[in-house]
C-alpha cells in the first residue's frame, strides 16, 4: 500500500508540474496529461510498478466523467436526435469500418486483422468529447447532443462488438440469441432504474436532498451502482454510468449533484488521461509509420466527412454538421480494449496493438486541438462547406427556443438585468462566453447559454429574431455594431439596450437603430449628480450614501475578483 501511494503521489506530482507548463505556454491540459503518462511510463522513467491499481483510478474517473454528463441530460434530449445519431452513428461506423478493413488488407494484414482494425477506427472516444465538451459547456449546444447520440449508438454496437470478439476467442459462435438476451438484460436494469428516478425519488426530494452528505453519498452509490450493474449484464462501465446520470437528470437536485462531484471527477479523469500515455510504447515506431498514417487520414479525414456527408441530407446546417462531425475525429478507448483482447486470444499480432495505442494518443491529441478550436478552423473552412448544407436546413423546419428577454454578457452590470427579468416574470436567457460565469449562473440556476454572441447558430437558438428586448453588457462595439444590425434586420420591433466607451460610438449605435445605449461614466455622473441637487453638501449624507452602495456592492461584487476583465459573451 506504501509503494502505491508513493508511485500515485509521484506521478500526480509530476502531472502538476507538466500541467503547470502546459498552462504556460497555453496549450490544452489534456496534452499535457498524455505526456506526463509517456514521461511516468515505460518509455521513460518506468513509475508505473502497480498498473492495475492506477487503471481502477483510471475507472472511477470515467465513471464520474459520464455520470455527471448523464445528469446534464434530459431523456428528451434523445428524442431529440434520435433518428440523426441513429443514422449517421451506424452508417458511418459501418462505412469506416469498411474502409479500415480495405486499409489493412492493403498493408498486408490478415483479414482477421484487418476486420480489427476497421471496427478499432470506427468508434470514437466517449471520454475525450464528453470531457471537452463539458469544458466548453457545449454538451448543451445542437451538435453537442448529437455527437453524445452518435457516441450511444457507437456504445451500443461496441457492446456487440465485444460480446463477437469473446464468443469468438472462447471458441463459441456470436449468436442472434446473445443479442437478444442482451437486449433484453438491458431493458430489465433501464426500466425500473427511469421509474424509480421519475416516480420514486421525486417523492423522496426532502429525505434524499436535506442532507449534502448523504446526498453526495446517494449519488456515488446511485452511478457506481448502475454502472456496475450494467457491467455485470455485459454493457461497458461508460454506458451504465451515462444511464445512470440521465436517469436522475429531471431531479430538481442533480444540479447540486453534478457541482458537487466534479472536484472528485477532476481528480480521476486525470489518472485517465496519465494512463493513457503510459501505453506507449515506441519500439518498432518506424515501421508502424504507413500503418499508422494510413490510419490518421481514415479517422481524421474520412470519419467526419462521412458524417457530414450524412448530417447534411437529413437537414442540419454547415456550421452544425461541421462541428459534431470533427468532434468524432479520434479512436476510442474501447478500440484499446478490443485491440487488447483480440491479442490476448491470439487473433492479432503485436505490431498492430502497438499501432492502434501509437495512432490512439495521436488522434486523441490531435482531436483535442480541433475540438478546442473548432469555431475558428470553421470561420476558416466556412466558404468551403456550403455542399454539405441543403437549401433548407434542420434550424428552419424545428421550432426555435422562445425567449422574451436575452441578455448578452453578465460580469459587467449584468445581475442587475437578471434581478429584473425575474420580476417581470418573463422568459429570460443569459448568454456568456466566460466559463467561470456560466458556473455562476448554473449554480444560480440562472437559463444560460455557453457561446460567442457574434455566433449566428446560438443566435438562432435563442429566438433572437423574437424577443422582446435584448440587452447587451458587452463593451466590445463592433459585437454591439453586429447584434443591432442582426436585430434590425431580422427583429426590428425588439428593443435593444447596449454598452458604449465613448460618445462617438454611442451616436453610431442610435443612428443604427439602438434603443438606449449606456455610457458607465456618464451614467455615474447622472446619479451622483441626482445626489448633490437632494441632499446637498453635507458629509454626513454622502457618508449615508457611501455606506449604502459599498454595502451594495460587497453583496453583489463579491463572486467576482476580477470585475475589470471584459464581460464574455
């Protein structure tokens, strides 16, 4: 026990210290997580003298990740983009699958092999796109859940996959009966787990609620119960722990849930990713090399061009296609695991397990760059994509979000509209691109949305051409420059109150359209110069007066040390 905690200690020690370079030189900190498992595995330094202790570690991080996304959907969501992850999920695994078995009969693979390394690139990394699209707070966002939907579906036929490979390996024959009793397992855990959560537990809210210990308890027990139920019925840990988080997701408490747990995901999600560069091996690395570029253009460059091609004709605009579909553009753990397995039975050579963990890290590397930076290879390739979008798209035959009243930005003034907007008792939304804002307003349980105010989808989203009345906290001009000339376009019977930094541009904004503009120092004068004209020059008045608004301000300001930076939005 002594060695393993000093082994973990090391190795969180020097992910810290990796981490902190990361941070540095701005770069993603799930690269430098990878790194840290190349640098604390067998590569090079060699820590890792208990592997299956740190892979439990591994687990649990998982498990949490995917409970806590699960809490964040609703079952509606499903219904929602059933029928696209249905069909762009299974044609496009089955089209990759396809052509990664062709690549590997080509680099003179068996064709067992080969059909290994078709199905290792078909599936994509629930963990890596549910992590960072969590970090983006676009798990919400259109092409968030369908790329969660298409990872269902991935997860279902993974499940199959894997029920092949061992009936395969313990000299039996996949049977339609397997299947079907899967199935059927499956529907004996979801069913009475959605009546328990939907009927059971609501009646249970002060019992369950009324204690933050047991409630943190509760929910531990409630994932890593199912998740391990679903195990034991032959589904994956992820695929329980998803279930699990949705099944509680109606719950007025899963919000107070999901904050609560984080911190310990964090914690084990790291372990994660360190594991997952602890299995590189760089041996043999230059005759891995066609193999392996081989398969970064199938998985990189094919697998989102057949989902686009696929969101595409069934409706849904460039922009959204593009974006799910990059997001899917890397292996999955699960192919580590099959690869595993298939030559632990002797069913592939060792070569090709080194070069789908090779190919894996690289990928996962690479998809976290595009994931992160999907809005601006967008812009880029915006011109480009037009093929892929039919003349009417998915945002014009749905019904848009309803919203009377939108707010865009929230650190700068912001709160004062919200307290308003709630005395109006009108449907409000708060629209800001600060992460540490949206976790304000979530544990406020404030109706956000995560994303840039100049982004036309999210715009579309919100009903914007008709609310009632937009306001906009943002001090940047030519983002106010570009919603007052949305709005008069598409919305000009809505009213629109913005921010200005000097007089010029205010006169720009009301020449364009605007309703109100303000000015923060000339509002400041306004008010205090009220003040002098009622109560004089007395100290003691401004003493009273100087009580009151720091009093004020310490009650509203306090949540924010940084109350200089720019509002996002």
């Amino acid at each position: 026990m002594h060695d393993i905690f000093t082994e973990l200690s090391l190795i969180i020690a020097i992910g810290a210290g990796i981490s902190l370079v990361m941070r540095l030189i701005r770069q993603p900190l799930i690269i430098g997580h990878i790194i840290t498992g190349i640098i604390v595995g067998p590569s090079l330094l060699n820590l890792t003298k208990s592997p299956d202790t740190i892979e439990v570690f591994s687990t649990i991080g998982i498990a949490l990740l995917l409970f806590i996304i699960g809490l964040g959907l609703n079952p509606k969501v499903i219904k929602e983009v059933g029928k696209v992850a249905g069909i762009a999920g299974v044609i496009q695994v089955v089209v990759i699958g396809a052509i990664g078995m062709g690549a590997g009969i080509i680099a003179g693979l068996t064709k067992t092999e080969s059909l290994f390394l078709g199905v290792a690139l078909s599936f994509s990394s629930t963990i890596i796109i549910l992590k960072l699209l969590s970090d983006k707070k676009e798990q919400g966002r259109l092409y968030g859940k369908i790329a969660i939907g298409i990872l269902l579906i991935q997860d279902i036929l993974a499940t199959v996959a894997l029920l092949f490979v061992t009936a395969k390996s313990g000299g039996e024959s996949f049977s339609f009966a397997q299947l079907g009793t899967l199935t059927i397992k499956g529907f004996a855990i979801i069913v009475p787990l959605f009546f328990i959560g939907n009927f059971v537990l609501p009646r249970l809210h002060k019992l369950i609620a009324g204690s933050q210990e047991f409630l943190f308890l509760f929910a531990i027990g409630w994932g890593f119960g199912t998740a391990a139920l679903f195990q034991k019925a032959g589904f994956s840990i992820e695929t329980g722990a998803l279930v699990a988080g949705i099944s509680l997701a109606s719950l007025p408490y899963a919000q107070e849930i999901s904050a609560r747990l984080r911190p310990l995901r964090d914690f084990f999600v790291v372990v994660f990713f360190i594991v997952l560069g602890t299995r590189l091996s760089l041996g043999n690395f230059s005759n891995l090399i066609p193999l392996i570029v081989m398969c970064a253009v199938i998985v990189i460059f094919v697998k989102p061009l057949v989902v686009m091609i696929m969101m595409g004709l069934l409706g849904y605009t460039k922009r959204t296609s593009f974006k799910a579909s990059i997001a899917l553009a890397q292996v999955s753990e699960f192919s580590l695991v099959l690869i595993t397995l298939g030559n632990r039975e002797g069913l592939i050579r060792e070569d090709l397990v080194s070069v789908i963990t090779i190919f894996a890290l690289i990928s996962i590397a690479v998809s976290t760059y595009l994931i992160i930076y999907s809005d601006k290879i967008y812009s880029v390739l915006e011109d480009h994509l037009s093929m892929f979008e039919r003349r009417k798209t998915h945002f014009e035959q749905e019904r848009k979000a309803s919203y009377d009243l939108i707010l865009f930005g929230y650190q700068k003034g912001g709160h004062e509209f919200v307290r308003t907007f709630d005395s109006m008792k009108k449907r409000y939304v708060v629209v800001d691109y600060d992460p540490e804002v949206i976790d304000q307003l979530e544990h406020n349980k404030v109706n956000y949305m995560y994303g840039d105010a100049t982004d036309i989808e999210l715009l579309e989203e919100t009903g914007f051409d008709k609310a009632r009345l937009v306001v906009s906290t943002i001090t940047d001009h030519e983002t106010n420059l570009f919603l007052i000339r949305l709005l008069e376009k598409f919305n000009p019977n809505g009213v629109f109150i913005c921010h200005a930094n000097n007089p010029s541009e205010a006169a720009e904004l009301y020449e364009l359209g605007a309703s109100y503009v303000m000015l923060a120092h000339v509002l400041g004068s306004e008010r205090i110069g009220n003040f002098i004209r009622k109560s004089g020059l007395k100290k003691s008045e401004f003493r009273k007066y100087r009580e009151k608004h720091l009093e004020y301000l310490q009650t509203h300001y306090d949540l924010f040390s940084a109350g200089d930076q720019p509002a996002g939005g």
